[in-house]
C-alpha cells in the first residue's frame, strides 16, 4: 500500500505553474509513485513544465466562468467517483488552492490539513508538520481517516528541482452540474502588472510598516528596492490601509518570502508579518521603537526614525 | 398565483430586506502569547477572549449592506467554549440583532471541516439568510478552509477574498483577490462571501450600543441540539502526534541610531556582498 498515487492541484499564474506549484509536484515525487496534477485551465500550456518536474499527467479543468475552486473540486469528485483513488492530494496555499481542498474535503468528507511545511509518510500513515505561533513550534499531525488525505503547503517548504521528465500527458476534465454552487460567475479578470523581481523570488527584498506614517513615505521604500535590484514589500497594515496593492502583502496572508537580504522598515513585527519573512537569511530592522519584536529575529536592528535613516541610506547607496 | 403576486416577482427590486448572517470568531488576545494545553495539545482559550479584528470587517460590511437594503438584520453566529459571549458582546454593540453561541466541551478538538459543519448547523437554525459573511482566516488558527467549506456543506455559491463587495438588485457584486490581480465576480442571492482586513472601515461601538449589546439575544446551543455527530477529537480524522520547538532565530546586534547608523546598514550588505 503506502502513498502510491499523488495529486497536485497547480497554480497557474502568468501562463506558468506557480513556484510552490512546482515545489508540491518535486515533493510528491519522493513518495514514488505516480504524480498527476490538475490545473483549472489551459493544460497544454504547462504540461510540459509540470513533466520536467515528474508529473506523467496532468488533468485540466476549462472552468469557463465559473470560479475555479468549486470547479475543480466538483471535477475531483467527479473523477474519484469515476474510479481513481488518489491516496495523496497536495494544494499550495494560494486562492484557488484553499477554495479546491476546502469544497472537496466536505465533498469527500474529510480533513484537510493546512499551512503545512512538511510531509512524511510512513506505510499507509501520513503526517503533515505545521508551524504555529509565529513559528516558533511545529505541530506534527497525523492523518486518523481514510485516503485520500488532504494536505496544503505554505509557500517555500520545499525546493523546486526539475526531474527532466517529459511532458506530461494532458486529459481534460470537464465541470460537472454545479447547481447553485456555480452560479457565481467571473465578468472580468485584472492583471496587476508589477516591474522589477517578483516579491517572492527577490534576492533582497524592502518593506515598508505603518512606521513610515504616511502613503506617499512609500516612494522610499521603492527607491531603495530599486537601488538594491530588489523587490518592494509591505506589511499588512499599509496594504489593508490602501496605500499599496494586496500583491505587495509579505505575512501569513501574503507572500511568504527567503531573500538573501530583508529590509523590514517601520514594521513592528507582528506575528502576522514575521510568518512570512523570518525564513530570510538576513534580515536589517528599522523602527523607532526599541521593544519591537522585529529587533528579536534581526541580524542589525536600528533604533531610529525611518524617516531620517531611510534618506541618508538612498543618499549613501546613489553616491555609490 | 395572482396576477398580482406575479407582478410584485417579475418587478426589479430596488429595495428589499436583508439578512445577514456573520460568522465571528473569539479568541485570545493577540496581544499575548499563545499556548497550547499540555494535555490536551490544543490551543489554550481560557479567561477572557476576544472578538477576532479579521471579523470586525465582516460584521461592519453585514451592517452596512443591512441599511443600503432599507430593511434586515444582521445576526451572528460563532463557536467557543466555556459560554464565552465577550466577543459576540461587541459584535452586537456595533449593531448586530442577535446571536447564536454554539458552546459544548465536546467540541474541543474538532477539525475545521466539523466546525464548518457546526456553523452551517447555527445558521440554518438561524432560518439561514440572504448573504453569510466570514472572514478570509482566523487570527489565530488560520486554516482559511472554514468559510468555503461551510458554503459547501450548505449548498451554496461562495466568493472567497472579496475585496470590494455591493449587491444591486439582489445580486452580489465582488471584486475577488487573485494571484495575478483580481476578478469581478457577481453571484446571486443567497451566497457565502468571505472578506479580506479593510474591506471597510468597521465602526466602534457607541456608550449605547455597548448598553443595548447587554441585553441582545445570545441563543446557545450545543452540538447535539444542532444534530452534530461526531464532534471533537472523535469526529475530527486527524490526531496530533507531535509538538517540537522549531530553531530559534537569534537577535544580532541593536543599535540607536545617531544620525550615521545608514552607514552600518552600508557596511552589512557590503558584507554580503549584494552592493
């Protein structure tokens, strides 16, 4: 028995699968068995790029109008109920993902384990390891029902390495009958366009908290990203207070971020923000004020008003 | 049917009632560390708890839609232990008619999927609503599967992470978070939305809707009198098996700024070699 048959829900964006994607479809492989993956889309467009990762196939769901999560789920169901029996399905955090795992496990009447960091089975038992509090404990679950077991991964758990599979054969799945549960429908998609590295692939990336009192205060933290060919960030609190766009979000609800170098400027540190940066290699504080948490997990931490350093920084950096 | 009960249907609406359902959730204090029960190895929720901020946005749009329509309620729902009503108390005091409070030792341990199946149970027992509203993910065990899970369990459409939400003529108008952007999304009546933090800005309780909070309506139940089984551990299809502390990640070096401080943050990334 044991974990033989693996899937992976995707997440497409920009044409390609995500990179926690890819990071599902490598871990799924180290289980042996086979790995299909479902995408809510085009398929033929990734299939190539889901094989070279280990996928042999990928089951692709044209959801329409509908929103892709209940589709998807209702095609899983769908599936299993056609005579698949995946033992495994692996989500990535993501929209798409949570809204899947969440409408299948009431479909399959079972658990699903989220936030998880890592997974091990052994025989037919499964365990999924979450972080909780900030981090600071890892909880290890076991799964007690029946497969398939449901599992979902936050970004970053593991390292994405290709197998030079080839690609992967493409079946699609169509949307079953929703009723009233696909009556909600999509009108129009917006595509945020953002320049310079992706916020979640950035060597070094710059965020900006509260601290820097004021939207327009912003602009440094965007010159600074720049000078260092990094990415800009946020915490939270700027982006619920409308000053830059969700896509920016470093935290537990945001993008979960490894930089080389983080520059976390007039953010506190709450628990929400820390999840989301504490994996960087080295991180540099900035904040007025000296209790901050950010300083506990900081390799340099500056005592002072970002917006005296924060000039002096760019000015030193442009002299360069 | 009468002629004119057909009319009064086939009319386009500009004003009905609305009824709004809010799933609240009550936890610890964010402000204080968390614990977990060495016993039982779940999260400790003892002394007083409090209304999670994420379902402050939840309540506040649910109030907001109420008053656009003319005419409705918006009633609560949640699950804590020990009759814990501190957190539903300021719901209501913002301006929510009543509450159902689904209180029951046997619930400690249940996984998400029974929750959701516990407040799909107090909202039918609330007769349901036009729109049920719940946060994107609790503050403080964040699983983020709930409010989806319990649109399925009720057979309805759900816009998950609406960040902009109307309804016009009895259909539902969201603005969706995506991974790329966003969608627009509409959805008809009756439908589950889930909010992200400052969707809107929730209001703070007036002295009087502190007052009135006191005497509002909190319906509590438990488990078996929503028809519930199996709930808690029994019910949940997951046991934890372990609990380690993860590496620590020790604090460097932690300066006052004296007006020259950038020059160490030049210093360190030349370190680093990435200037």
């Amino acid at each position: 028995m044991g974990i033989s048959n693996i899937w992976v829900f995707a997440q497409v964006a920009n044409g390609a699968p995500t990179s926690g994607s890819l990071e599902l479809v490598t871990k799924a492989r180290t289980f042996g068995g086979t790995v299909s993956v479902w995408v809510a889309g085009d398929g033929a467009a990734v299939a190539g790029a889901l094989g070279e990762y280990g996928a042999s196939k990928v089951f692709a769901v044209d959801y329409g109008q509908n929103l892709a999560g209940v589709s998807v789920a209702s095609a899983m169901k769908a599936t299993i109920d056609g005579g698949e029996s995946p033992d495994l399905i692996m989500f990535p955090q993501s929209y798409e993902g949570r809204d899947v795992m969440a409408r299948l496990s009431v479909k399959l009447g079972r658990t699903v384990l989220t936030n998880s960091v890592d997974i091990e089975a052994a025989g037919d038992s499964v365990s999924a390891t979450t972080p909780i509090f900030g981090g600071n404990t890892l909880v290890t679950t076991t799964f007690t029902g029946g497969a398939p077991y449901l599992a979902a991964f936050r970004p970053k758990s593991f390292n994405p390495e290709a197998s030079g599979g080839a690609a992967a054969a493409v079946q699609a799945v169509s949307v079953p009958d929703l009723g009233a549960t696909g009556t909600a429908k999509i009108t129009a998609v917006h595509v945020e366009e953002t320049t310079g590295p992706k916020l979640d692939e950035a060597n070094i990336v710059v965020s900006g908290g509260r601290g820097l009192g004021e939207s327009a205060n912003y602009a440094m933290i965007e010159t600074l990203a720049k000078l260092l060919k990094g990415a800009p960030g946020a915490s939270r609190a700027i982006v619920d207070a409308g000053w830059v766009p969700y896509s920016y979000q470093v935290g537990q609800t945001g993008k979960v971020v490894k930089p080389s170098v983080y520059i976390a400027a007039g953010i506190s540190g709450a628990t929400q923000h820390m999840v989301g940066m504490k994996g960087s290699k080295n991180i540099i504080a900035i904040n007025k004020d000296k209790e901050a948490p950010i300083f506990g997990i900081a390799d340099l931490g500056i005592v002072g008003d970002v917006h005296k350093v924060l000039p002096k920084l760019i000015e030193a950096l442009q002299a360069r | 049917m009468s002629d004119g009960l057909c009319e009064t249907a086939h009319k386009p609406q500009e004003w009905r009632t609305m009824n709004v359902i809010v799933c609240v959730k009550q936890i610890p204090d964010p402000a204080n560390p968390g614990a977990l029960d060495a016993t039982s190895n779940t999260l400790k929720r003892e002394g007083k708890l409090i209304l999670d901020e994420s379902d402050s946005y939840g309540v506040e749009m649910a109030l907001q839609l109420v008053d656009a329509a003319g005419s409705g309620e918006v009633s609560l729902v949640s699950m804590a232990p020990n009759s814990e009503t501190a957190g539903l108390r300021t719901a209501l005091a913002m301006g929510a008619a009543k509450a159902v409070l689904v209180s029951d030792p046997a619930l400690q341990g249940s996984d998400a999927l029974t929750t959701a199946k516990i407040l799909a149970a107090a909202i039918q027992r609330l007769g349901g609503a036009d729109l049920i509203i719940a946060a994107t993910e609790s503050s403080d065990g964040y699983t983020g599967t709930v409010p989806e899970q319990i649109a399925e369990v009720l057979g309805l459409p759900s816009v998950t992470f609406a960040k902009k939400v109307s309804i016009e003529g009895g259909v539902l108008k969201a603005d969706r978070q995506t991974e790329e952007g966003y969608d627009e999304v509409t959805c008809p009546l009756p439908a589950l939305i889930s909010v992200t933090a400052g969707v809107v800005e929730p209001r703070y309780p007036s002295f009087k809707g502190i007052m009135a909070a006191k005497s509002k309506p909190v319906d509590e139940v438990t488990a078996a009198d929503l028809g519930v089984t199996p709930v808690g551990w029994a019910g949940a299809g997951q046991q934890i098996s372990n609990i380690a502390q993860a590496e620590a990640r020790a604090a460097g070096e932690v300066i006052e700024d004296d007006g020259e401080t950038f020059g160490k943050i030049v210093t360190f990334l030349e370190g680093l070699k990435v200037i």
